[in-house]
C-alpha cells in the first residue's frame, strides 16, 4: 500500500466550544446543553467529497455544495455529524420527543431513584384556550382572572401529588410502583444523542408552528443556539430550503401558474376540478386543502381568485 | 424470462385468526388484541430457504432450521414477519415500552381527543416493598392495613386529577395544555407494529423477572397468547434459546468446568483472579456478579466452591 | 372491561390480490413480484383515526384524510401498511438500493449456492454517454456502431468471468471465495420487505430523473404497477405532493413572488443578493443553484428576469 | 434554576488519539482507519449513571458497572460513544458489510467517479477448498499447483476487466454504465459511522469463525486494534460476556447438568427427549443441534454420554 494519507485531526468547532456544558434556559425548569460532538459543516463536504475520488478538483464552494446537498435531499453527508445533548424536560413534552426513534437515549430512571422534585407549573397569564381551527392546537390565552385560579387549582394539585408520592415512599413502596401518579409536568432529565441529518427532521416538524409551544421552544433552542453555532452554512440552508420553504403540489402549480397570467376563470376552475374548492348552493367554499392554498397564495401576494369580486 | 414461479398465496394461520381483534385483559383495565399480520412460522423458512437457490434439496426440516436460525442469531427470516396490535396501557409502562424503537406507532392523542377516562387503580393488596437487594425491583408486598391506607390516597388523588382536568376543559383551555398534570397512571392507546425479531427482543427483554410487573404481564400476554398461536415452532426455539437459557462468560466456563471435575481449590483461585469473589480480612465475598455465578452453579446443582467446608 | 369493541377483519385489497405472485419484469431478465401485504388505504385511514378518540365525528372523507397527511408529513399511519416483494436485480443496482435501510431482507446467498447464472447484458442501442452536465448521470445514447463494438466486448468479458467461475466451483474452491470475481452485473434475488412510509421515500430518491435509468426502471414497475393498485389513494396524495411538487426555498419565494409581480429588477436584485446569480465582467450568470431556479420559473411560465432584454 | 452543573470537557481517549488517521492494513490493498470519535469507557459509566441521580453514592466502580451492563444487556450506554471509520474494502465484503443497517455510511461513488483502480487478488496459497462440513464455509488450503493455476487464471480475468472498463470510458460511456462489469473483488472505500452498541454486534458476527476470513480479518483489526485502544473495560466485558462466551439452551442445561452428575443414562434420555440424538436402527445419531451439544460439553470437558461405552 503506497497510497498516502492525508493527516487527521478531530473536528473542533471553536464556536460551539464556547458554550459547551452552558445550560441553555427553556420552561421555568428545563435546559438544554451541550455534553459532546462529533463533526462540522467541514465534515461533511468531506463525506461528500469521498464521492468525487482523487482526481477530481475541487469545483464547488462549501457553501454550494452544502446548499446542494439539502436541497436534493442527498442526507448521508449530515449524519457524518453527531451531537450529544442533556436535556431536562417535562414528561408530557419527553412523551413528544421520544417519538423521535434514531435517537440515542439516556434517561434518568425513576425506578433507581427517586423522582426529580420539580414539575413544570404554568404562569396566571400563560393558559391556553383551545384553538377554534386547530383540533390539536391552542388559540389566545385565557383572562387573568380565570388564570389566577387555574395556577391556584394546579398547585394543589402538584402539593397532593407530591405529598402522596412522599408518603408511599416513607410507607416502604417500591420506587418503580410509588411514580405511578406522577404528573406528567415532572421534569427527567436525559442524555440525548443524534445525527445532524435526524436532528434537522426533528427540529422541521418540532419547530413548525403547529407543534405544541412548549416542544417548540426547546427545538428553537436547540436549532439557534446550538446547531446554528455548530454546522452555520448547513444551518442557513436549512433554514432556506425546509423550516422556511414552500411546498407547491403538482396541482397547486397549475392554479398558480394560472393566477400570476391573470387567468382568474382557468384557476377557479381548475381548484374546483382539484377539490381545493368545493361549489355549493351557488357559493365556493374551500376545504382545509383550499384554505392552506390560499395562505400559499397570501405569502406570493396573489390574489385568491375565487375570493375575487 | 422462462423461470418458472410457485404460486403464491397470503399467509394465514387459523390458530392465531381464532383470537383477531379479542381483547386479552391486563391490569385492571387494559387489554392486547391483534389487529393484522403477515407471514408465519413457513415465511420464516421460506425465507430462509432463499439462500440455498434452486438446486439445493430441502434437508433439514423445518423445526430444525427454525432452532439453527435462533441459536446462531440468524435473525433476518424472523424480520420476514409483521404483527400489529391494538393495545390500552398506562403511560407510565407506555414509555418503557416505546424505548423499542423499531415499531411503528400511533397512539391516542390527548391533543386532538380528550384524555381516556380511566387510570391503573392499585388493590389494598397490591402494594409492593422496594426491593433490598436490587435497586431498581420490588420486593414482598405490603401490610393490608397499610396498602388500604394507600389505596385510599391513590383514590383521591385521581379523584383530584380528573376534578382539575375536567375543570380546565371547561374553562376552555386547549387539549393539550390541560393534559399537563394527568397522572403516569392514565391509560392511553396505541397501534403498535413490530417484526417478529424485535418483537423477541422486546419479549427478551420484558418478560425477563428484572422487568418491572406490570409491562412483563403484558410481555406474557402478547409471547404466551399471541406469538406462541402465531408461529409456534419460534415461540418453542425462543423459549429454549432465549427466555430460560443460560449465557457463561468465559470465565465462568472455566470455573465451572473445575467445579464439575471437582477441582474446588483450582475453582476458587480462578474466582479469586477473576474477581468474582474477594478475599477480605479472611473471608471470601461474592460481588453482584460473584453472586449471579452462584445462581448458575445452583441452576446445574453444581456446589459453590467458596462456600464449601 | 366493559368497552365495546369493533369486529376486526384482516386487511384485503382484491385490485392487488390479483397481481399477486405475478412477476412484473424488468430489464432484460429482473423482476419485482409481491409476496405479502398487511394493511391497505383503510388502514392508514383507521391509524390516523385512533387519535380522534370515541367521541369524534368522521369529518373528514378518507381522500381528504390522506392526502392531509402527505401534505403535513404525518407519516406515522403510512408505516403501519407493509409490503413483501421479490426481486431480481443486478447487483450493481441492488447496491443502490440495500442503502436503504429501513427494509427487512433475505438475499440470495452465493455463499450456501452457485450464483445465479445470468447477468444484465447491455443491448447495442443501450449504451449511454456521460452527462455532460451532470456528474453522475447519463447524457444521450452512442451510436450503432460503437454499441455493437461495446456489446461485443461486453459479451467477451461475461463469458471468461462464467469460464472461470465454472473453472474455480469445479477445482473445489468454496462458494464464498469463488464469486469474488463475479460481475456486477450478475442478478441477484432478495425478498424485501418494507413499511409503506419508508417505501414511498425510496419511491421519490428513485423515481427522480436523477437516479440511475435501471433503479428508475424498477421504482417506476413498484410505484405505477405495485402501489398504485394497493392504496391508491396514497398513491395519488404521493404523486402530487411528492413527486411532481415543487419546492422553493425561502429566497426563491421571494425572488417569484417579485417575478409574479412584473418587477423584474427587484428580482434580479434579490437574485444577486442571495447568490442565485452572479455578475462577472458585467454579464450575469447562475451557477447550479440559479439554473435550478430558472427550471421553476419555466414550470410556473414565468419570464426569467436575468435573461430578458 | 439554582441548579449547579458540573463543567464539561469533550471525551478524549489518549491511547486512540496515538493511532488516529493510521491505516491499519487488511487484506493485499484495504484498510481501516479512525477518522473522529465521541465518548470513551467514561461516558458508558457517565450515561448508565443518569439514572441514579444526585443522591446516590458510587457504590460500584467503573470495570464492575461495564461488566453489569454488559451481561444484562443495559445496551443505551454503550450507545453514547461513537467512532467514524475510514474503510478500504472490495466490494464482495462490502456487500455483507452493509447489511449492517444502524451505520451512518459515505461511499465512493463511481458514478461521480472512475472506479478505484484496484482489486483484491488471491495469492496461490490462499485458494480454499468449500468445506465439507459447513455449506457456507471454506475448508482446506488447495494444493500450490492447482493455485497457481488459479490464480494466473484470476490475473487474466481481472486484465480483461480493466481493459474494458478503461474502453468503455474511452468510447465515452457514462460511468453509471461503464461500471456495470466490474468485478466483486474491486476495492471501494467509505466512511463508516456506527455507535458502540451496534459495532460490538457487527464485531460479534463478524468476527465468529463462520464468518467468511476476509471480513473476519477487517472485523479483528476493528476489535482488536481499535476498539480495544479506545473502551478497554468495554473490550474486555465484551470478550468475556459475547466473543467468547457459552449459551445452553434450557434443555442442553438439563442434559449438562445430568452429565456432571455422572448420570449418563439419564442424559441420553433427555438427549433423545429433545432431540438431541435421534435413535435409528439401534444407533445413537446427533443432528446438527446434537453436534453443537458435543462441542459444548468438550468444552466444558464433560464426557458426551451416547458416545460412551
């Protein structure tokens, strides 16, 4: 073997150095900080430059090749990045979160140990209403006056839980038997582990608009502080091209491509021929598909025209 | 293309269509019941059978192969079967459960739905110690007086938890926020499919006595109910090589083997070297895995060396 | 346990019932046939459902249902659907495809068996050129006589590479050792076994016009023969919003939004902003990233603001 | 958040870092080399101890937890540690290499590129004969007169699948084509990425004797030369516990256990109970189960009671 190697040192980013070990802030208990990692932006043009062989000159710019990368889903260079994380969460979020099954998982055990003594307790001003639109989502938040004896009714609550759960341990009961009741509020606490390319799916779907708030705001977290500061040019791109995109099907092409020509009558009816309108008793309705067209049509400052007088 | 194909026909197998969609009952108000499946003890065969070609005469029958791919870990055949299963569990053994992380699963949303009414109840009788020795089990149970006292508690305090969600749904507040104090012991619902190999796993795993009581009554539903109609030459192999067999070290070949010829002396030098037990101030002490040695040695009514006169 | 449970029924699609076992060829002598299936459009539909609980109303019709999943990725309902197929492949092909790693497969093994004596021969007309643009792919077919020289050879090589395969089985060289030489383009089978989520993945990497012309060939026979008769319901909501989408990236939203709008300077102004244009020597020009945008603006017949006059 | 956090410093294991980037050479022209790791024995130790929270003492050291987790199958901390592999391979052993499915992998592509310009050739000593035993494995060396014959016949192979290889890409054919004859014993390289856990599975299958030799050899300069730098403890429990560990199955322990307690008559019986031995024509005759049974009590230097007089 003559072949020559090039020298390899271990992937260092500087800037995530910095705030390794930081507990970055999410709830009124939880955090999310960085233990370990493995890779950069850096590696993975280099595992996707393993394709082009010896030869081959170094045509692209990190930044393109990056780009380009993610948006022709080529995903295999972005799990050459792996990120180990220590997160404290609420169980009912960590029920979200575990759903997420490429993951590596270390999480505190309440049957070695007792429960953590800490559950996530909501402000006066933070309860939700439920959404009139959203079967699965929340809408504006409720009165202070409601609010006040909402946080009153939950702290009684967690004061019986937890008294209970102190009493069954003094009585002898076995720790895997006395968590039975905790709240879902508590708070464990887990060792993470993830490839960049899974962390990105999950920080796509946590980070949209209609996940639950509180998932939301750990994602953000996660994706800002921490990925941003890891892997910035694949960061960008992500941004670019899945949190921010915009999705068109084959269908909705055609009737937009028919309202930037002006052809109001050929959109309409080609959006009633899709289903994305519905005619009936004389007057357009459209179903959840239309009305997400619509906001499509809102973010290209279209007009919608089967709203048009 | 002049290849001749077999005819080929679906899987079925008539034990296991007996119970499709029966409930199988655990705890208190739980259940398993099969909802679909694909393949059977021949697709395990036939798939197995793959790699011997055309010309190859059919030798073994099929309860040997099926015992040849078990103890040599020969697991891709078994991935050759699919079972999906409705289940109702508490959603404190719900998230050891979804640690498998090979299953596809979709659960009861108590975002969109309200949550299920009913929670895992303990009877006066249940109540169980902690366990001395293992840190993570239980013990003997309770006194009677005192597991009435318990359950006494446990009442009211789902009495109060379901008071304060009933509340926060009246007050309006979303779905998903008021869900944030159910108590674990609230049961929720998932589809949950598997492969047969995970599946042996997660039964390795869950009817092991180390697992906690409650996730192994339903591990002994869904391997002594379900997979021994579904496939029974698997459940026969699994049960020999698997469930009640015997894993030695390397070590502890060595000393049993000096046991069995009698070798005390020579068998307790080897414990010594290889910490299995220590000598101090005079006395031999097994640590835990010294200890687990002497549950083998019993297991072959072999003497324990270190404890003989 | 007092619940009312629904009879339950194993999963039955007669449109695919009727190709089952049936060999869909491809290639000069591949095939794709399927073996086995678990669950249908009905069952994605029902999975999805669980989450509504007793109480909710059917809203929503199963097309509406499904194709909100597809559009918001809800991709949990779609695994619990599962096809068997057998293949026969190339191994140079079956090389893209086992990357794929979410699939249960049992391959032919050379290993226990003589190889299977067939290779993919290249007919004269067949022989592609490179791409001259894309570094992985094909550009146009060679010429007659070229093919004829390429096919000639190609059959030279496959009958020394049978030659001493023969030659090496007959000295009494193992199995595993005589194949090492094998080409790659000799067949192979495999059963392979996937969740209809993972397999609609699969679909999209393989039907893109960029993936290799066999593999396309193979995906294009599993999509339109295979998944289109077994949920076809899915099977449109996939081609829509999958296959035949568009997707723009945040900058490119904008820089339409702006073509859509007549103002063609500000769109060349944004362009050159986020680096889909640059401006050398006074002329402006994409690079890949730019050329990619123009191809959107000509499916939506929008003018291309650098390029007009 | 009062909470105080222990500082965190990145794993860094000074005995893997010594042969970091080191091609560790295997076979006449492949490789394995250490491009990046994440985590050591301490963090196994670090992640297993999450579970018992603040209060509790270290209580076992660090080699007596490895060699818990290990033999109980605790496998998530092993998980926590992560190496990335710079690999040289051919393609026949890259075949079953990837059939590990958990790895994070970048292979060279030739279809961006020229293929490498190398294959594994056979020295004439090292022809092996198909083993009369195993229908998967090799036995004896050839004779040197019929493997050199051998392999002057290799030679010419491999000239002639160069030459048309190098004349394809000559006449212009895309390389996707070009490639489709190339032998099985061409080197590809890749990065290969895969956690702790799912490595000692791959090393364990790998490096058994039924194993074909040539990843055997790549799997034990993995075992052997890396892992064993980088997780010591891990190694060393692995090695007992997996490598060269013993399972019985519930019936062998039976019939064992007879044996070490000198009844012979007893052992036959249960043998032939459970198949073990079958009785045909006045003979005693072990399947291929049975035979295994054998090795097992020679191993443990027992008598195999049907053999006895």
């Amino acid at each position: 073997m003559t072949q020559i190697f090039e020298k390899i040192t271990r992937s260092v980013v500087p800037s995530l150095d910095k705030v390794l070990g930081k507990p970055f802030a999410v709830l009124d208990d939880g955090f999310v900080r960085v233990v370990d990692y493995l890779g950069s932006d850096a590696s993975i043009v280099q595992a996707a430059r393993v394709s082009y062989g010896k030869g081959t000159k170094k045509i692209s710019q990190d930044r393109q090749l990056i780009r380009y990368l993610i948006r022709h889903r080529h995903t295999t260079p972005f799990e050459m990045c792996e990120i180990k994380l220590h997160l404290r969460v609420p169980m009912d979020i960590w029920r979200q979160w575990i759903r997420h099954r490429t993951a590596n998982v270390n999480e505190y055990s309440t049957r070695y140990s007792e429960a953590i003594d800490s559950s996530h307790r909501t402000e006066q001003s933070a309860w939700r209403t439920q959404s009139p639109h959203n079967r699965q989502g929340s809408g504006e938040y409720l009165s202070p006056a409601i609010g006040r004896r909402l946080s009153r009714r939950e702290s009684e609550l967690l004061n019986l839980t937890g008294a209970v759960y102190a009493e069954r341990l003094l009585a002898g009961v076995a720790r895997e038997q006395a968590r039975k009741d905790l709240p879902l509020s508590t708070y464990t606490e887990a060792y993470w582990k993830m490839d960049l390319h899974n962390l990105m799916h999950f920080l796509e779907l946590r980070m949209d608009p209609s996940a639950q708030l509180e998932i939301r705001q750990y994602a953000a977290v996660i994706g800002r502080e921490i990925v941003r500061r890891w892997c910035p040019l694949t960061w960008e791109a992500f941004e670019d091209y899945s949190l921010d995109a915009l999705t068109l099907s084959a269908k909705e092409v055609a009737i937009i491509t028919a309202v930037a020509h002006g052809k109001r009558k050929e959109a309409v009816q080609l959006a009633v021929k899709h289903e994305y309108v519905m005619e009936k008793h004389g007057e357009i309705k459209p179903p959840l598909e239309g009305k997400e067209l619509e906001e499509k049509l809102e973010r290209m400052e279209l007009p919608i025209p089967w709203a048009m007088k």
